[in-house]
C-alpha cells in the first residue's frame, strides 16, 4: 500500500490486491464505534464488499459476508453490530425502506452504505465518503473523506506498513 495524500479529513491510499483491501477493511473495522456511517462509492468490480468484508473481520465477524444487493441491507453481528447496506438496485426510496434504513444511521453498530446515492441528505450529513477507483487488475486507490481522525488515521498507518 502506499499513501498519496493525508489530512486532517482527507487521505488516499493504494491497495495492491484484495488481501490488502481486506486488511484496510480490517484496520478500519478494528477503530470503529458505534454511529459510524461510511458511504463507499465505486464502478462494480472496485472492492466495495471486499472492503466490507475485512471490516467485519475487523469488527469480529466471523461468517460470510456478502453483498445485499437483493435484500438491500444485512445485518451481522460483532464487537459492534454491522449494517450492510447495499442500494445499487434502487432508485428512489419509499417512505417505508427509507424509515427501515434510517434506524441504521447512528444506531449501536456501523453502517457500510454500498451505492449510497440513492439516501437523502439529511440520512447522510456527517456520514465518511469513501471511493474506491480501480487503477489496474487488482490495485486500487481508496479516498476518504471524513471527520474522524482515526479514520484517517489508518490509512497512514496502512501505508506506512511495509508489504
């Protein structure tokens, strides 16, 4: 992994396979609390529940986690719950889906939005971007946007880890 920019509400990181994807995952899922909302936005195929998948791990999740495309949100349950969102196959929400999805926003758990564009912006104020861009078979570069430092923080200390 290597670091491109960090801030104090911004950094970019480069992962070099899905085994490093899963391990930013698990970084990240290991510094969560309660609240935490990311909303990751990515083409299909850049490693939105790759990365979901090492934040449970992180979170201690030990069972599959897959994408929730069909049933919009699963729900697993770790050191804190996990809320696995996944909005790709709707576009406008109905009073009652939105309502349903709301109770997730700054509950107990975190909540990992996959195609978040579809949530209203009062749902998401405050929540962590994250985007991920396939840069070649393999590498990608996430960019978060955030106002948790300790967010931040792990994608500096990711990249300051040696391979």
């Amino acid at each position: 992994m290597s670091i491109l920019v960090s801030h104090a509400e911004r950094a970019e990181i480069e992962t070099a396979s899905a085994s490093e994807t899963q391990q930013l995952g698990f970084d990240l899922g290991k510094v969560a609390i309660p609240g935490d909302v990311l909303l990751l936005q990515g083409p299909f195929g850049a490693g939105k529940t790759t990365l979901v998948q090492g934040i449970a791990r992180g979170l201690g999740i030990e069972g599959p986690v897959t994408s929730p495309s069909f049933v919009i949100a699963n729900e697993h349950l770790g050191r804190i719950p996990l809320y696995h969102v996944d909005l790709y196959r709707v576009e406008q929400m109905d009073s009652a889906t939105l309502e349903a999805l709301a109770e997730y926003f700054g509950s107990d758990g975190l909540c990992a939005v996959e195609w978040p564009d579809a949530l209203p912006g009062e749902l998401i104020e405050g929540a962590t971007r994250i985007e991920l861009m396939v840069l070649d078979e393999g590498r990608r570069r996430f960019t978060i946007d955030t106002t948790a430092d300790r967010l931040c923080k792990v994608f500096a200390l990711r990249a300051a880890t040696p391979r």
